[in-house]
C-alpha cells in the first residue's frame, strides 16, 4: 500500500475502528450448513454436556442442546458468538456478539471510518453472514458493547523525538485511570516507547507508533512518514451509554463521537497542560531565586540539577524547553540590569543532545492544533 493513493480526509480526521455490538435477534440459522462449515475450523458448534442444561437450539435429529456457536471469519467481519444463557424459571436467552474493525472493511486500518460509512458496511456484513454462514441477523435494537475512536497525528519529526511530550501529556488524563504502561522497542540498540496507555476497565487512551506497526504488518510507507495515533477505547455497554446517553448503534453520529473525543482527549489535555504551564512557570521563578542566592556564579548550574533531580525522581519531565526558564525568568525583578547577561549563561551551557533544547512545547501544540483542526471540520 502506497500512502498516496489513500484518501487524505479518512487519514486526518475523527473516526471509528474496532465495533463490537450486541443486541441482536435471531431470526433464522441454518445449523446443518454451519456444521459443514465447521469442518474447515472456521465455525465451533459447542453442545451441552448435560441433558438438564437449557438450550434453545438443538443439533439436527437430537436433543442435544447448542450451548454456543463461534465464527471466526477474520476477513469480512472478525468474529459472531450467538450463545444461550439460563433466564429466570430455565428459560433460555440467546445472545450474539459481532466484532468488526476496519482491517475488515479496507484490508489495514491506516484510515477510519465515519459512523455513516460504517453503518453501510454493517449492513453488508449481516448479508454476508446470511450467505456465508445461513444466520439471518435482525439488527434494529442493535447496541454498542466496545468502541475505538481515533484520529491520526502526522507529525514533523520522528516518533522517538516525542518521548518527553506523549509521557507528559499522558500525565494529565483522570486520575482514576492506571499507571502509565509502555511497550518498548530496542531499535538500533536504543530503547524507545513505541506506545503508551493509561485507563481501567471501562475506558482507556492510547498513543501509539501507527507508522511503525503499519511497517511492521508489512505495509509500504515511505521512511519519512511519523504518525501518531491517538485512541480512545470504550470498553464496556454502560460506559458507551454514558458518553452518549444511549448505547443504541441508531443513536449515535458522527457529530456525537467527534465531540466526544474532542471532550475527552483534545479539550482536557489542553486544558491540563494550560495549567501545568503556569503551574510551571511559578515554581521556576522560586527556583530560579533560591538558586541565585545559594550561589551568584553557579546559579545556572544548580538550576539545572534540581530540574533534572526533579524530574528523575516524578518520572516525567519537569520542564520541557529551556525557554521555559527564560520565560520564568523574565519575569523576575531586574534591579541590577543584568537579565539578559544570566540568561545567556543559562543558554550557554553546553550539554550534547540536551533534552531541553529540543523544542518540545512546539511538539505539543502540533499535536494539539491537529487535533483542534479535526474537531472544527466535522
């Protein structure tokens, strides 16, 4: 796949990817047609151990009860699961979980896609499933148990060159997700976090080398191309129907998802890191004079250290760009005229790759602008 035949506005924007849906019926299931279809390994056909459990579905001649049935498809759709569960007084209630993502749809998941395209491919997966496999699917009460919505970050620079950024903007998310998690890569013998996720057991955010995993799956892109995904993963019915007030796959748009996602990613990383700015800029100038008085010829150095011994000990960046400090500084009275001399010392430091000479607030808002943009275009 070559990234320039792909449509630019499914790359850059608000969109969906993994569905995993429920709430359907079962209006008709051709069941020797999936026995024989069974044989390739595509379909499982679970039975009843014990005559006494309660089944709806029986094999063909038998009594012995279909406890569940499992299609792993794995090329229009990913998987269909139709089981029978005990209701109240023994009487069985069949469910069905449908699983799609948009690998089925397009063959990779470079792009997403809009509720409205994903609402025509639903419906040509319910017809291929009663071609394919003989189950007639009625879907108009169909709910929403999983959902991904994800935008693409192009970005300047490599996605190593991100590190301090995306950890520190993970940083800022609730307080009631987990502890950050990374997946590393040992790439020409250096360590880099190829993803990121923080979250619980009904939502979770994720930043992820999107360029390097499409690489990995063996998709061309040209080695320049850097992009970030960001995605957001509601994990649970109830959340679903918490962040939209309804878990109903009618009642949902793209309107909804967009504003959501710009809600909870864009708005609130923002947001927090507005506030760690001038948090920030504060603490600084604190600093900055603690450091001045302990020593009128080293000031500059002993700053650094308490930066970086601060920002060893959190684990995350204490600061992110130097001018962070000059900024901070500027503000300071100058009774002695002597500002920008200081300030100069303090740039004049030499430190080979030093971490805060990289411009990593424009990085920040490279991200958050893109993001911004894609929630003003829906």
């Amino acid at each position: 796949m070559n990234i320039n035949d792909l449509e630019l506005d499914s790359m850059k924007r608000i969109g969906l990817d993994k569905l995993k849906l429920s709430g359907f019926a079962v209006a008709n299931m051709d069941i020797a047609k999936l026995l024989s279809i069974a044989e390739t390994g595509t379909v499982e056909v679970h039975t009843a151990v014990s005559a006494s459990r309660v089944c709806k579905r029986f094999l063909p001649g038998t009594k012995t009860g279909i406890t569940k049935i499992a299609v792993k498809d794995n090329e229009i759709f990913s998987d269909l699961v139709i089981g029978c569960a005990d209701g109240h007084n023994n009487f069985p209630i069949e469910y069905v979980y449908l699983t799609i993502t948009v690998a089925n749809a397009k063959g990779f998941n470079l792009e997403n896609m809009s509720y409205e395209e994903y609402t025509q491919y639903i419906s040509l997966v319910l017809e291929y499933i009663h071609s394919a496999y003989g189950i007639e699917l009625y879907a108009d009460y169909m709910k929403v148990d999983y959902l991904e919505i994800n935008a693409n970050i192009f970005l300047t620079q490599d996605f190593p060159k991100y590190h301090r950024v995306l950890k520190l903007l993970m940083s800022f998310f609730s307080n009631h997700f987990k502890k950050l998690s990374t997946y590393e890569r040992l790439d020409k013998a250096q360590a880099y976090a190829e993803s990121y996720k923080r979250g619980n057991k009904s939502i979770e955010v994720v930043f992820y080398d999107k360029s390097q995993q499409l690489r990995d799956s063996g998709t061309y892109l040209e080695e320049d191309i850097s992009i970030l995904r960001i995605e957001l993963r509601l994990k649970e019915k109830k959340k679903v129907k918490y962040a939209f007030g309804s878990c109903f796959w009618k009642d949902l748009n793209d309107k909804k998802i967009a504003e959501y996602f710009t809600a909870q990613i864009y708005a609130q990383l923002l947001k927090k890191y507005n506030g760690w700015h001038m948090k920030r800029e504060k603490e600084l100038k604190k600093l900055i004079v603690s450091c001045r008085e302990r020593s009128s010829k080293v000031w500059h150095h002993l700053l650094m250290q308490e930066i970086r011994n601060k920002s060893e000990k959190d684990m995350l960046p204490f600061i992110l760009d130097i001018e962070q400090i000059c900024s901070s500084f500027r503000l300071l009275p100058d009774k002695h005229r002597n500002r920008n001399r200081a300030i100069n010392s303090l740039l004049n430091i030499s430190i080979e790759d030093d971490s805060y000479k990289n411009n990593d607030i424009e990085k920040v808002y490279e991200i958050l602008d893109t993001l911004k943009h894609y929630s003003e275009t829906v």
